[in-house]
C-alpha cells in the first residue's frame, strides 16, 4: 500500500529550538510538495521538488526555514530558530507530473506546537 | 483578496440531504480544478479532478466548473454520515503534479 510517510506525527517545543520534520514520498513519484495547514490561512504552499531540484519555496520564510531533498526517499523541512506562529500541520504531498489528474498524495502531516 | 475563496462553513445537514458546496476564484489562468477531502486528523485526498469548463460526475458526487464566472462548485447527493469531513477546492493552471491553490476548506456534518 503506497504512501507518503511523514515524522515526527506530533512535535511540541519551545521557541527558538531547531524542529527538523521529514518525509519519504510514494516510490516514483518525482514531485514533492510542502504545505502548512493553519486554521485562519487554511492549506498554504511552502515548497515543492521536482526530481530532487528546488522548484519553488516562495511561500517559505527564508531566515528561518529550509527544505531540502538529499535523496529521492527523503524530503526534509527545518525550522531555526522555531516561533509560536509556527504552530501548524505541516503536510507533505507527493505526485508524478506525467499523471494527467495531477492528483497529490498527501501524508498524514506534522503536528508542531511551539510554546 | 485570496485568489480562492471558500466558505469555511461549518454546514451540517441532515443524512439524505443535497450537498452544496462552492468556491469562487479570481486568477482567470486556472485551468485545473479539483475536490479534495479531508477526515479529521488525516491528509487531504483527491476526491474529483476537473479540466476547464463543465461538469463530472462519480457516483454521488458532482463537480461543476464555470469559467465565465470563475466559480466551481460540488454537490453531494443523498449525503451520509461517512461524508463528514472537511471538503477543499483546489486549483492550478498546469496539468500534471504542479502547486495547487488551495481554499479554506468547509467542514462539513452530516448527522444520522
């Protein structure tokens, strides 16, 4: 059964720690997505990976976030030094840009409190 | 303005009911639209996928797009408590696996 892999499921910390969150995305998929999930701003792009390369992160903020993708089966995001308003779901999503429903798969996110 | 718009609800109808929901948008470059829906605690899944203009049915479930007025539109018949869950539009201008933008989400309940 195919899916995409997300840790740590629940994070809380305190303000100012590094919060490292990680994704293994569906086998052959070569596209991987990271949205934040808030209640006032709903689902919101932060980055997105097409055969490992940096497409986009305009939604990221830059001085404290980073995302990367060492390798094919891992895509990472890092928060440094974390804030309160950081305080979100944070999904991974997979896909394959040659599928024609252009359909994403979504992991069951990263729930990060940060007091 | 949010290029899309949804209402977040929360709606709750009784099992039986015709579901509506909606969603309007303002960047007239969408081409792809799409239903996702979420259960509480879980990710968003692709529920219908839309091309343009029109409509499409799957069983229960309508997805209706109209461009002229950038407005798109899902209809949920006879409606069970299964269907509770937090419904998102989502749009993109390419086909493929390229970024979605997403609405809100409406939270629906559909009481037995």
């Amino acid at each position: 059964d195919a899916r995409v892999t997300q840790t740590p499921r629940h994070k809380v910390t305190e303000m100012g720690q590094e919060v490292t969150m990680r994704c293994q995305p569906i086998l052959g998929h070569n596209t991987v997505f990271w949205y934040r999930q808030t209640m006032m701003q709903g689902l919101e792009l932060l980055a997105y990976f097409r055969n490992r390369a940096p497409l986009d992160d305009s939604g990221m903020p830059k001085d404290r976030f980073s995302a990367e993708m060492p390798d094919a089966t891992l895509a990472t995001l890092k928060i440094q030094p974390s804030e309160p308003r950081d305080s979100a779901v944070y999904f991974c999503a997979s896909g394959l840009v040659i599928a024609n429903t252009g359909e994403l798969f979504f992991g069951e996110g990263s729930r990060l409190t940060v007091l | 303005q949010k290029e899309v718009e949804q209402d977040p609800g929360p709606l709750s109808v009784p099992e039986g009911a015709i579901v509506s929901l909606n969603c309007t948008y303002s960047n007239s470059a969408f081409q792809y639209f799409m239903w996702y829906r979420q259960y509480s605690r879980k990710g968003p899944e692709l529920l219908m996928y839309t091309y343009s203009s029109g409509n499409k049915e799957d069983g229960r479930f309508t997805a209706q797009v109209d461009k002229s007025s950038k407005y798109i539109s899902l209809f949920i018949r006879d409606s069970q408590p299964s269907d509770s869950a937090t419904y998102l539009c989502a749009m993109s201008t390419q086909g493929g696996s390229e970024k979605l933008v997403f609405g809100k989400g409406t939270k629906l309940t559909v009481n037995p």
